[in-house]
C-alpha cells in the first residue's frame, strides 16, 4: 500500500460510514499509509466505552487501556484544546521527551507494548468529538511536521464520514423503534452517557407516574431501583459484546406490579462505534395481557424469522425435539439454528437462553423483584 496516500484514507473511512463491519479495515487502512504500527477510534467526549474499533495489533494494548483503567489516566486527553485548534496532535505537543522518559502512562503502560509516540486526527460530528489515535513504536519514532501537516488534512473528510455513519446510525435506530412499537413493546434508545434520547409512542405511554424520564435519565420512584437499572446498564455497555439482553429490573410502581425493564444492547447499533444509541431498555408491563410476538426476538438479537419462533418455543418449555416437530424441520436443521441463537442472545446452554427469554415473552408471571 502506498505510504501518505490519504485517498485510500477518506475512502475507507467512507465504506465504513455506510457499513460498520468496515471500521477496522480503515484504521488498517490509516495505519499503513501512515507507516504506523495500529490505530484506535476514541471518543474524546462522555465515558470511553471498550466499544470502539481498534486494529488487531492494538489488540491486546486497547484491553489493558480499558481493564487496567489507563483511560482514566490518559495523559494524552491534556492536548484536547490542541486537537480542537489544529485538527492534528502528538506527545511533543503535550510533553518534552524528557518528561516521556519517566512518565507512568509511556513507562508502565506503552513501553510494555512497545508503542511510545502517536498523532492524533480530530474527527468531528455535531456535538461529539472523535481521535483517530495512530500508534508508532519506539524504533518507528515520531511523526514529523510535515507528517501532522498531512494528517491534519484528514481532519475534514473524516468528519464527513463521521457525519455520515450517524445519520445511518439513526435510520437503524429509528427502524428499531418502528419495529418494537409494531410489537407493542416499549423501549427507549440510551447514549454512550448513559442518557435517553429517544422513546417509541409504547415506552412513552409506560413512563408516567412512578416511572419517568427525568434529566433524560430513565428514573423510578423508588431510587434504589433506579440505581440498580443505572448499575446494569453500565455493566452491560462495558461489556465487549454483541447482542446481549441483562435480566431486569422492577421498577416499583403504586398500585400496580412493577415495570419490568431489559437493558439489553442490539448487534446491529453496537456494531457502529460512532452510533447514539449504545444500549436499549426494553420495558415490559406484567399488568398487560399481551404477549410481545416474535418481533421482539427478531430486533432485540438479530434473529432471523425461523430462529425466532425455534427460540420462543424452547421459552415455552418445549423440547428442541418437539419444537423441530411441530415445525417441520430436522432435527440437525434445529441444532444449527440453535447454536446461532445462543451466539446471537450470548447464552451458552439451553436453560440460560429458557431464563433469558421467558420473561421478556411473558411466559413467567413471578415478580423479579421477590
């Protein structure tokens, strides 16, 4: 690949804006041109979740940057007003070599990596703020002025991109809404603050009372219910994961049983890092008769139309033989469907994806909260 062809740059950044599946082949892309060792998409604004997308070089780096909280403690974030001001920035805009040479976060936590210097390129979008964070190895040495002058021109076209993969972002999500609501099923979108920034008409019927959105955060009455849904929601979108759905949450309500709330994240949002919506709550009233129909499994997991009713049928209580009989499958037919249906939903046996489900399809009628 040809070095400081920045064209193959706003390309692949553009694939990856209209399919998410693309992010890590354009940081590939980025690091290549760039002569570099890895790159990392990185939110400079709000917590930095572990979803975002990494080349596999900075595989086992971005874990530790994470786990061992070096995030939290990223001397790098010092040059935001530099990144704002010249689109491009690196560790001689922020520290001497002199101060690298005994600095913790170079010494305990990028030397055992063996990475020491980097440039980062400001990606902007409406009110978030972005770093395309491209890593260089000791032996690799810095980026030069004229290297920043070229990275700083990407600066717009990423934004572009940037632009681009949040108005697919909100498609998806709005899709989402749609399809939940055609179930009678409420939920609201949350953002990577943890915050509600979009309910379907069903979500916005539930929240009234006892249970509302205050401060664009999804609060009950009873606060120590409201800290709990807080504490599963921020455990789940810590979770490196695709699709996953949390046990849930009674939200207490007067008079009436409680509201049963779902955090759960959804593979098709997920997969876009730059996406608003990073997690969902899928809301649940136990005082309604209705039973939420498969399109619920279908958008909450992926799940194709056939995995779908296999799934609700093993929720029932029925048996993969039987359920294989009624449907008029193989038996090997449903055993394959099977294992996608626990990649999809990320349960590992039978009995989990039975507890998983059954609640959201309204199967048990115990309360959660006894």
């Amino acid at each position: 690949m040809s070095k400081w062809d920045l064209g193959l740059v706003e390309r692949a950044f553009g694939e990856a804006a209209l399919d998410p599946v693309a992010w890590v082949k354009a940081l590939d892309t980025a690091t290549a041109v760039s002569g570099s060792f890895g790159s990392i998409l990185l939110p400079v604004k709000g917590d930095q979740l572990p979803n975002v997308p990494f080349t596999e070089s900075l595989s086992k780096t971005t874990e530790s940057y994470f786990c061992d909280g070096w995030h939290l403690r990223d001397e790098r974030q010092l040059g935001l007003g530099v990144l704002v001001k010249r689109g491009v920035i690196d560790d001689l805009d922020i520290l001497s070599e002199q101060s690298i040479k005994k600095h913790p976060y170079y010494q305990e936590f990028l030397a055992p990596h063996g990475l020491r210097w980097f440039a980062g390129v400001k990606v902007h979008c409406g009110n978030d703020l972005w770093c395309l964070s491209i890593q260089r190895t000791f032996d690799q040495g810095p980026f030069s002025k004229a290297e920043k002058q070229r990275l700083a021109q990407l600066s717009n076209a990423l934004s572009t991109s940037a632009a681009l993969a949040r108005a697919m972002s909100g498609a998806t999500a709005n899709g989402a809404l749609e399809a939940f609501e055609l179930s009678s099923t409420g939920v609201v979108l949350i953002n990577r603050m943890g915050e509600v920034f979009k309910a379907n008409r069903t979500a916005e019927r539930l929240l009234t009372g006892d249970v509302t959105i205050i401060k664009r955060r999804l609060t009950a009455k009873d606060k120590a219910a409201t800290e709990k849904l807080d504490r599963a929601l921020y455990e789940l979108m810590w979770r490196r994961v695709g699709a996953a759905l949390s046990p849930p949450v009674a939200l207490t309500r007067d008079g009436r049983r409680p509201l049963l709330a779902y955090p759960a994240k959804l593979a098709a949002m997920t997969a876009n890092a730059l996406a608003d919506c990073q997690a969902v709550v899928i809301l649940v009233d136990p005082d309604d008769a209705r039973v939420p129909p498969l399109d619920t499994l279908r958008v909450a997991f992926g799940l194709s139309e056939a995995e779908s009713r296999l799934a609700a049928q093993l929720a029932s209580g029925q048996a993969l033989e039987t359920a294989a009989d009624q449907s008029g499958i193989a038996k090997e037919t449903s055993r394959t469907q099977l294992k996608s249906i626990f990649a999809k939903t990320g349960v590992h046996r039978q009995a989990e994806l039975v507890a998983l489900l059954a609640p959201l399809l309204g199967k048990v009628k115990s309360d959660p909260g006894d």
